[in-house]
C-alpha cells in the first residue's frame, strides 16, 4: 500500500468518525454529485428509449431498407412489379447481419361506409410477413393468417376504425382506382377486420390498412410471384448505412435500395438532436458537480493546513500531498456515484416496469409514456468519465498546497 493511500484512508475514517466543520460542505458536494449522476442517467435512458421506439415504430411499418425497381413514383403506391426469384429471397444469405426480409405490396383505396370514407393505403403482406413488430400495437381481435387460401381478413389501426365507427368483426367496402387506366371501373374488396392495432404513430395509423398481398396482386394483373418490393430487416440499426450499401452493391442494377433515413430523413434529424440535448445536460452536471468537488476539496485542504505543514516538514513533495487529497476527492465522488447509481437506476427500472410518467403530449412524440434504455456500457463510460472528469478539475485547486510553507502552516490556528 503506497503512503498517500494509506493516509488518505486514515483521513476518510476519521472524517466519518468525528463531526468536522467541513462535514456540510462535504454531503453538498456528494449530494451534488448524486444528483448530476441521476439526471445524467436519466437524460441517456430516455434520450436512447425515445429514439429506439420511433425507430421501432417506423421500421415495423418499412422495414430497415427497401428493394424496389426504378420509378418515377414519390407516394407509397408500388407501380412496377417486383419478381421474387430473386437470390436474395428468400434469405439473404450474402450479407452478415439481415435478419428478415418480406415482400409487400402497396395500393390506394377509399373505404366507404353508409356514414363516411377514408382514404387508405392496403398493405400486402403474405405468409413471409414479420408480425412480431406488430404483436405489441395490437389493441384487440387478433393478427391476420395468410398461410392458407386467399382471405379477406385485414387489420386496421384504431385511429381509422373510430373515424369510420368499424369495430371488431365488422365488415367493410374499399374501392381501388385501377392505376394504368382511371377511367375504368374501379376494383372493389370487401374485408372483415380480425385485429385493431395502435401505434401511437399518427402519419402511419390514418394510413395503413394490412391485408392479403394476393388481393393486390389481382387487383395489378401481376403474376403469383410478382411483388411491390422488398423489406430488409437488420440486427443492428447502427450498421444501417454500411449494410445498405453492401445490400445495394447485392442487387441487381435494375433494383433500386432505399433505408428508412432516405424516406423519413426529418424525423431522423429531428431524434439526432436528443443526443444534443443529453449532452448538454452531461456537460452542465459535470461542471456543477466539480464546482462543488472543487469547494469540498479547498476546505479540506483549509482543515488540514497543519497537516500538510508537518508533511513538508519531514520531506514529503506537493505532488505527494495533492495526491492524498485527489485519493480522498475520489473516495467522496465515488459516494456521490454510488448513491446517483443507486436512485438512478431505481428510477429507470421503475419506469420501464410501470410507466409512471407519460408525455403531456404523447401525439408530438408518438408515444403516451416515456420510454427508458440504458445499457450496462452506458452506465460504466458515464460514471469512469464523471469520475475522470471531477478528478482533472480538482488538479488545478491542489495546486494550491505547493503554496503551503512549513512554517506557517504549522503556525496556523
């Protein structure tokens, strides 16, 4: 055990066995430090929760990258089809990290009841869909089969069915205009809701009507294994970039691959700037935490003047000194983040198990409780750095002892 530890053990021992006058200025500093930790912690677990969820919501919808021919069409309609003999489908077995892909088609439509209408988009999806994006956003009946023969089951959003005051089991009528000649009568499916879902995603849940991909498929004069396009899903959102290109460079030239960041881009940049907002946070608790470590650290240098006098009396260096208060700085900042971790987490864990706080607005984040996630290499990164950064602050104020004489010091009263 090297000295300046030793001695700053026996320092931190007697502090907690004798009321000394920097005792309050001490619990102000963990506090402080306690405190900034758990705002930190809450600010990445809410920053991360909120951002994943939109992702979630917006995949689940699109898929993390989209394969599609080349056309002139900006909406959401598929125009050109798609052939499935494709080698990538289907699995994408050429490419590391693609955990799913779907083929779907899309085409608008008008559901008409004897009060009202909507305009719609049908989603074709087949036996290949994913539903498990969509297990949790089911509000009631249950999800569609398209395993078997051709059906008329669909699932719809909440949002849509209260609009046209459908409900579970009703039956309705929609209306497809035939794309290569509007003036033709249109097409017309009737359908059975089996399942109502809710997003919280508003843009989606007025829009999107799930049903059977072969309907589209007659309704287009495609053929059986001829689709609108292809949804990729990945294992990791962050390599998203990196698997599109390789997806792109996978495909035939006359296919076109697009990610969710191309189609949504805005609200991308919009969840890009919760990262901002957590750092600002981060940056404005550290520098209160280390403003008070700073306070704490200047008193106990106050406190043990006579001390550090009998020090530099028998030899010992400033640097040797300092150290002892940096190793006693660092026992008190390592307080303040075991009780910051501790109520932290507390808070976190209790949100993601009951969701006691919602958003005032949940239309604005597409959510109506907060979302929290935090992994375990957020919490060792943030609190190493609390404790690195609090400690790099407190070097310039020990400087502050190679001011000490012997003399005076031992003197000092």
């Amino acid at each position: 055990m090297n000295f300046e530890y030793f001695i700053a053990k026996r320092l931190i021992k007697k502090s907690e066995d004798k009321i000394s006058i920097s005792a309050p200025i001490i619990k102000i500093a963990i506090t402080a430090i306690a405190l900034g930790l758990v705002m930190m912690l809450v600010a990445i677990a809410t920053t991360n929760g909120l951002q994943n969820k939109i992702r979630e919501k917006i995949t689940a919808f699109n898929g993390h990258v989209q394969i599609s021919n080349y056309d002139n069409n900006n909406s959401d309609v598929s125009v050109l089809p798609v052939s499935k003999k494709q080698d990538f489908y289907p699995e994408f077995e050429t490419i590391e990290g693609v955990n799913h892909i779907q083929a779907v088609a899309t085409k608008g439509g008008v559901i008409r009841t004897e009060e009202t209408f909507e305009g719609i988009i049908a989603k074709g999806v087949g036996a290949d869909f994913d539903w498990r994006y969509f297990e949790e956003y089911l509000v009631g009946g249950r999800l569609p089969s398209y395993q078997g023969k051709l059906n008329n089951e669909v699932l719809i959003s909440s949002l849509m069915a209260n609009r046209l005051q459908l409900k579970l089991d009703d039956n309705f009528s929609t209306i497809f205009f035939k794309d290569e000649d509007p003036n033709q009568l249109p097409n017309q499916r009737n359908f059975n809701i089996v399942g109502i879902f809710d997003s919280g995603y508003k843009e989606f849940d007025e829009l999107y009507v799930f049903t059977d991909i072969r309907h589209i498929q007659r309704m287009n004069k495609w053929e059986a294994d001829e689709v609108g396009n292809f949804e990729v899903f990945l294992n990791d959102f962050d390599l998203l970039d990196e698997k599109s290109k390789q997806i792109r460079g996978a495909t035939l030239s006359s296919l076109d691959s697009s990610t969710i960041k191309d189609k949504y881009g805005h609200i991308f940049e919009w969840i890009a700037l919760f990262d901002f907002n957590a750092a600002g946070i981060i940056a404005i608790m550290i520098i209160v935490g280390g403003i008070n470590m700073i306070t704490a650290l200047l008193v106990l240098i106050l406190e043990r003047t006579q001390m550090i006098g009998i020090f530099k009396s028998l030899g010992s260096s400033d640097w040797s000194i300092r150290k002892i208060f940096l190793y006693n700085a660092a026992y008190l900042i390592s307080v303040g983040l075991f009780w910051g971790n501790l109520i932290g987490l507390g808070l976190i864990w209790i949100q993601s198990k009951y969701q006691v706080f919602k958003f005032p607005n949940p239309e604005e984040y597409y959510i109506s409780y907060i979302p929290v996630d935090i992994s375990f290499a957020n919490i060792l990164f943030l609190n190493i750095g609390v404790l690195f950064l609090c400690l790099l602050m407190l070097l310039l104020p020990s400087y502050i002892i190679t001011k000490i004489t012997p003399v005076k010091a031992i003197k000092f009263e």
